[in-house]
C-alpha cells in the first residue's frame, strides 16, 4: 500500500498550474499557495510519472499485520424495539451459525435497549452461545451516536472478527459509524457469506448494477462489518430448549454522552411493507398504461396480495418507491409471486428469486424471468389476465 505525498517546498505558481492541468480527474486544487489532492484521486499516479520531478512521490508504506487470534466469534446486532425484536435478527443468527461452523467460531447477540429481559430470553432459543446486554432507560429511543458509543464499548472489550448487522434505518444508520471508528471495512446490502478458515469473512453483492458478484474481504481489519437486508437469509426454527447465556454488560458513564435529546416522538402511519407479504403481483414495463392496473388491482384484492413493481414504472411515477423490488428497491420472499410483463433483469431477480413459488406472464418466451420462474406463460397478460379474473370469480373459462 502506499500514500501521494505533495512536497510543499517544491511548488511554485508554475509547478503548481502544471500539476492541476495534469490530473485527469481534477483531484489536485492549488490554493492559498498550497498543493492539495483531494477525494476525486483515483491513484493513477500520473502526477508522479509526467509531472514536476519531486513535487508529488508515491512513498509504500507497510501495514502492521493484525493478530487475527485476537478477534474471535460472529456477533449479530439485534434490534429490539416496542417490545419487538427485528425478524431480521433471526435470519442473522441463522446465517452466523453456518458461517461459525467453519472454524468453530462462538456466535453471539449484542442487545441494547430497554428492559430486555424478555428479548434476552427469546433469544436463547435460537441456539447463540452468548447475548450481551447494555440495558438503561436512556436507550428507550434510538440515538446513532449513542447506540455507536456502546457498540464501540463492545467491540473494545469483546474483540468479535465479525458483526452482522440488519439492512434496516437503523442498521444503515450504525453500522458506518463502527466503521469509520475501528477504520475497518463496510459491505452494505450482501447477498451472501462465506468463511475462510483464517476467520477472513467473503461479503458477496451485487456491484456495477447487478451485472458482476462482487467478493470483498478484508483480510487486515477486525471487526469485519456487513449489512444484510431482511428476507435475504433464511431464520432457523425456535427451540423448545433455551441455551446461550445472558451476560450484562457495564456501562461507562462516559459513554452515554449525546448531543441528542428526543423532545416528542410521533408514530407514522404503518406503511406498505412488501417484505412482509406472503403473495406478491409484480407488474413491468408490460403493462401499456396506468389505467390497466386496475385489473392488476383487482386480482391482487382477489388473492388478498401486494401490488409491486419494477424500476421503469416507480420513474414513470406509477408507484411510490416502497412499491419496487429490486437491487435498487426491495428484497422479498413470499409465498407466491406472480409477474406480470417483466422481463427478468438481473437487478429485479436479485430482490425477489429467494420466493417459494414464481409464475411469470410474458410475450417472450426467451424472457430472462423464465430462467428463475418455477411456472411460465409465455403470453399477453392482456390475454391472459381476464382468463385468471374469471376463474378466480368463478365464472366461465
């Protein structure tokens, strides 16, 4: 690894002008007589190579190996609020099991809130080895750098390789700032895991709008972060047994400092929420004008399902966003999902292959929604539709 280092001594108006025109990405600004690169550098080096001999190096430097001996055990965030703990925690917990059976790994639940003893004790039924808890009255509402504060408290004294963390506002919300705080790696939204035997943990996603799977490690930083959106694993059964131990954690009065403090809290209507859905209608780009999905509707209100859609109709503002799945939107995993005008591009079948059962309606039979589809038609929803209304109704075939 190594760092562009600017010689300040060396540049004058000329060298400087030279090494701003020089930068294809326009990373190096000169101002108030002092050379600067800024976030656009793209460490092409250019400036070492053609520029003004000693004015920019590039100097290696070596990084200290980390003692991945040090680090041991997957660590899951649980969200626990309203006397309610996030279904993505489970799916978590299921995965961190897998991944731990590699190297044998302890796997445990970090609990903050409010009066826990309940959540606490429903999770141990979930076959974790430990549940930590930080637990006081201050952390009834959820406060970033709070809740930051106390995971950074954890991690000092605990020392996990890996922290799982739900792809939720709040998880979004922490999980970067762990990051940033530790100056470790942050893969967001994986759609998959895999464990090396040297504890190095493999986040796989999506990247380049879908077109590659890409596989990020990092090898020298501890903890390892990740965030994971709900529906994407799968959550284990709940054992009669109760196993893993609660431990409690203390808390340093320092800690609990925050320039945050919740004067009235509103509860928003409760929204659409298409990862909870058992049975889904997509609709495409198929579908030829706004008025058409009345019939959509009107099928969706037979088969008691949710109207989704893909990215095309959210910009031709057919839907709110809530509305789409996809990379770009939402995953899901219900029971039945029915597809109707839509081609199947990689970014709309990452939000959606994990469902039990897929029908696909389209006019092309060599339609890329085929290949993941358990059932196909390849034909009109036009034609197709009315047919399944009145069999639904009971009328005529």
């Amino acid at each position: 690894m190594g760092v562009l280092k600017v010689h300040q001594d060396r540049v004058n108006e000329e060298t400087a002008e030279e090494m701003c025109k020089m930068c294809p990405f326009h990373a190096i600004t000169y101002e108030g007589k002092k050379l600067e690169i800024g976030a656009g550098c793209r460490m092409c080096k250019a400036c070492v190579k053609k520029g003004s001999s000693g004015v920019i190096t590039y100097e290696e430097f070596q990084r200290p190996e980390i003692d991945k001996d040090a680090w041991k055990g997957i660590v899951v965030y649980a969200e626990w609020e309203d006397d309610r703990i996030h279904p993505v925690t489970f799916e978590l917990i299921g995965k961190a099991r897998e991944l731990a059976e590699v190297n044998r790994q302890p796997v445990s639940v970090l609990l903050i809130g409010d009066k826990l003893g309940k959540a606490g004790e429903e999770l141990r039924h979930y076959g974790v080895d430990c549940i930590y808890t930080y637990e006081d009255q201050r952390f009834l509402e959820f406060k970033a750098s709070l809740y930051a504060n106390i995971v950074e408290n954890f991690v000092e004294k605990v020392h996990p390789s890996v922290m799982l963390f739900g792809a939720t506002i709040k998880g979004r919300s922490l999980a970067p700032r762990i990051a940033a705080r530790f100056r470790t790696g942050l893969t967001a939204d994986c759609t998959s895991l895999e464990m090396k035997s040297n504890t190095d943990l493999v986040q796989i996603r999506p990247a380049f709008g879908g077109n590659i799977m890409a596989q990020i490690n990092t090898p020298n930083s501890r903890p390892q972060l990740c965030t994971v959106r709900y529906k994407v694993f799968t959550a284990p059964e709940r054992n009669e047994g109760a196993d893993g131990i609660i431990k409690s954690m203390d808390i340093p009065e320092e800690k609990m400092k925050s320039g945050i403090e919740v004067l009235h809290r509103v509860e928003k209507p409760r929204e659409v929420d298409l990862a909870e859905a058992e049975t889904i209608i997509a609709v495409g780009r198929g579908i030829r004008t706004q008025s058409d999905l009345l019939m959509v509707k009107e099928l969706a209100g037979l088969l008691n399902a949710q109207v989704a859609c893909t990215r095309p109709l959210i910009e031709a503002g057919w839907f709110d966003a809530r509305h789409q799945i996809g990379l770009s939107g939402r995953t899901v995993k219900p029971k039945l999902l029915i597809t109707l005008g839509i081609s199947g591009s990689v970014q709309f079948v990452a939000g959606m292959r994990a469902a039990e059962c897929i029908i696909a309606v389209n006019t092309d039979k060599h339609a890329g929604i085929f290949d993941v589809a358990h059932y196909g038609f390849a034909g009109d929803l036009y034609e197709v539709l009315p047919v399944l209304l009145r069999q639904l109704k009971g009328g005529a075939k």
